[in-house]
C-alpha cells in the first residue's frame, strides 16, 4: 500500500492518483463488443455456447420456473433466511419511504402544471455470479422495482456448478414474487437483456454491478441498442477519512471488506495521523491471514494507498475529489465533515458504522456510481426505476394571461407556426 503527503502532491498528481482506469479497458471493450455482437445475432444460441466457454455448464434450458425456484428456496439454511428476512424488510422500509404524490402547481392564474410518477414498463436485473453470489444486490434492485410497480421484472444471474441458481437468490426471488431466473451471467446477460433473445425478453433499462466486462457491456448497449442504464459502475472502492480518535483494526476491516470484492477494487485511507496508517497496515496484515478471499484482497490493497493530510478538511477536499462509491467517517467530529460532502456515492458515520451494514441490510442501496462518476450520479433508488412525467392545463383565463408572452417568445425566435398555436385560441375566445 503505497503513502503520500497531500501536500507534497501537485494538482496533477493527485488527478492521476484519482483516476481508475484500467490498461487493459480498450481490449476489454474489444472482446465485449464481440459477445454483444454474437448475441445480437444469435440470440439463444449465443448464451447456450457462453454458458459452456465461461460457466463450463451444458445448459438444457436457459432458465428456471416458479415451482423449481421455490423448491431450490426451501433448502436454505434457518439462519439464512431469518437475516435475509431482516435485510428484506428494512430496505423496504428505507425504499417505501421514497414514494410520494407532488403537488400541482398554479404557475398563474389559470395555467396549472404538476409531475405524475409511472413505472418503467420492463427493466431487466443483473446478480452477479462469478468470484461470489450476491443475493443482497437481488434485494437491493429487485425491491425498488417491485415498489415501483414494474410490470415485467428479467432477472439474469449466472448458472451454478448444478446448472440452477442458489438457495439464497431462490429465496429471495420467492420474497419478491419472481417467477423466472434466467440463467445467463457476464456480458452476454446484458447484450441478452438490450436487444432480446428467443428465451430472455428485451427491456428499457438494465441495472446490476459487475466485472469490468458487465460494465463494458452496459455502456455499449446504451449507445448501440438504446438501452437505459442504471449507472456507469466499475470495481467496488472505499474512502476512509480517519483521524487521531479512529480504531485501526476498524479501519482495516472496512478496508479489506471492499478489497474482498476483486483484485480490482480499491481502498484508501485518508488520515490526519501517521501513527494510525502505521497502525492500520499492521491491523490488515493480522487480518488478512484470517480471510478465505486473502489472495484476492491481497493484490487489491496492493494497488491501494493512504494519504496523510494536515485536517479533516483537508482530507474532504481529497475525498470530494475522488468522488468514492463509499464514504467512512471515523472521526470523533463526523458530523460537522457532513456538509462538506459534495461527492460520495453512500456515507458512512463514525466508527460503529461499518460500510458492510449498508452492503447488506441498514435499508440504504449499495447499488452505487464508482470510478469518479459520485460526481455526477445517484445510488440506485426508487426514483431508478421510475419516470416523471409532465403535466399542464389551462383554462380560458390561463390563456388570456400566458397567451402573449407565448407569442412574443415565438415571435423572437421566428416561429411563427408556435405563435399561431396560440393566437388561433386566443381570437376564439
């Protein structure tokens, strides 16, 4: 884990430090394109052949039914269930929350404009599948969309060693009234999902975290196939600004808890004390000796890194420039580091909130931007799964009291026809 001083950093420097990119993203873009091309053209075909090469499973079908899911579901573990229960409802909770009527509007006397809410008619669910089986992330989409009133909910999500899915994403497409699993994972899941296939139907907006390839593949179907998606996200990071008052063995726990992702995630500690970096590096390699995913998290804190800063200020304008998917706050004066805060994807409060309580069950979703894009995006939410639309009407008074500034407007930019829509209904009057 490489150690810099903020302020021995130039602008530039600290830019490039920032940056996520990968070397090998425009090979990987290469070898994508590939698979969303094949699927476009071969629809079924593709995935049977993709399950094969990357899976190594002979699929018989591209997906299980209600009754197989609800008997796969019933072999979870007690103790299973009971937490997935918890983690279900207080999403829910936190997601219900989000849902609400807006007022009309009398701009003017007579001209009344107001917003209504519909559900995206068919959105499609990625799970990831590969290094581990996420069925928190089922949670966390598959609530919203639910709450929303989605009509047609596809749920893709890589075949098992069986051929099947799990018992825990089984379970929790039981909570949720899913009624399909398609077995299909990676990029083909999403090229599948964009244009449609003769098994997986074709939808308006694809959500789900993955590797460097489902987001690759998101992007391209974006553009290529017109496909809405949920957010630009990449490989997991986290962001802890710490100071003197911090526990290091915390710190390395929230640390390692992101580096478990994959070789490719990142964490960085950003601290007001050289004594706790010291004290952290020696917490993670006490702890890592202890995790099962200790090869994988070893290379992601390698390609990690801690910055010294004089303040907590300071160390927000670093954070602010990073723009993390997680934010942790282990500092004894969180909540005045709160409105400074301007580019954070999740936040995380003092040291008895560790970052994993919203990866699984606080309520907040852990379907978040990386790679810079908290600049510019939202975490997954209700508000994802839903459009706003507009509204207006207005009466014979409205028109009499909008009608010439309309025409005036219309007549600036010379459009004339724009100007008659008005004056047309105004002499009627």
């Amino acid at each position: 884990m490489k150690i810099y001083s903020y302020n021995n950093l130039t602008k530039q420097e600290i830019e490039s430090i920032c940056l996520r990119q990968l070397e090998d993203d425009a090979t990987i873009g290469e070898r994508v394109k590939s698979i969303v091309d094949r699927v476009k053209a071969e629809g079924d075909a593709a995935l049977f052949d993709y399950a094969l090469a990357f899976d190594k499973i002979q699929l018989q079908q591209l997906f299980i039914e209600k009754a197989e899911i609800k008997s796969i579901a019933e072999t979870i573990p007690v103790e299973a269930k009971t937490a997935i229960d918890t983690a279900y409802r207080n999403i829910k909770a936190f997601h219900a929350s989000q849902l609400h009527r807006e007022d009309k509007v009398e701009t003017m006397p007579g001209v009344t404009c107001w917003r209504e809410t519909r559900a995206i008619d068919r959105v499609g669910l990625y799970i990831p599948g590969g290094t581990a089986v996420l069925p928190s992330t089922f949670l966390m989409l598959g609530i919203p969309a639910v709450l929303a009133g989605c009509k047609e909910i596809v749920v893709c999500s890589p075949p098992q060693k069986d051929g099947k899915t799990n018992c825990f994403l089984a379970y929790v497409a039981v909570l949720l009234g899913i009624e399909r699993i398609y077995l299909v994972g990676g990029a083909q899941a999403v090229a599948a999902m964009a244009y449609g296939t003769e098994s997986v139907p074709k939808v308006y907006k694809i959500f789900g975290p993955g590797n460097r390839y489902v987001t690759q593949a998101k992007q391209l179907v974006q553009s290529a196939a017109g496909t809405a998606i949920d957010m630009p996200a990449g490989p997991s990071e986290v962001l802890v600004l710490a100071d003197e008052t911090a526990n290091p063995s915390y710190i390395a726990s929230d640390l390692l808890a992101q580096a478990e992702h994959g070789i490719d995630s990142q964490t960085i500690l950003v601290t007001t004390s050289r004594k706790t970096i010291d004290d952290t590096l020696f917490q993670i390699e006490a702890q890592l000796k202890a995790l099962p995913r200790q090869d994988i998290a070893t290379q992601a804190i390698e390609n990690s890194y801690a910055v010294l800063v004089n303040s907590l200020e300071q160390g927000m304008e670093f954070s602010n420039i990073y723009a993390p998917e997680h934010l942790i706050l282990s500092a004894e004066r969180f909540e005045q580091l709160i409105p400074l805060i301007s580019n954070a994807g999740s936040v995380f409060l003092g040291n008895l909130t560790p970052e994993s309580a919203g990866d699984y069950a606080s309520g907040t979703n852990h379907t978040l931007p990386t790679s810079g894009f908290a600049k510019a995006y939202s975490g997954v939410s209700l508000d994802s799964f839903v459009k706003k639309i507009t509204f207006q009407h207005i009466t014979p008074r409205g028109l009499r009291n909008i009608g010439n500034t309309v025409e005036i407007l219309a007549n600036a930019e010379g459009l004339g026809a724009h100007k008659n829509a008005v004056s047309i209904r105004l002499k009627s009057l």
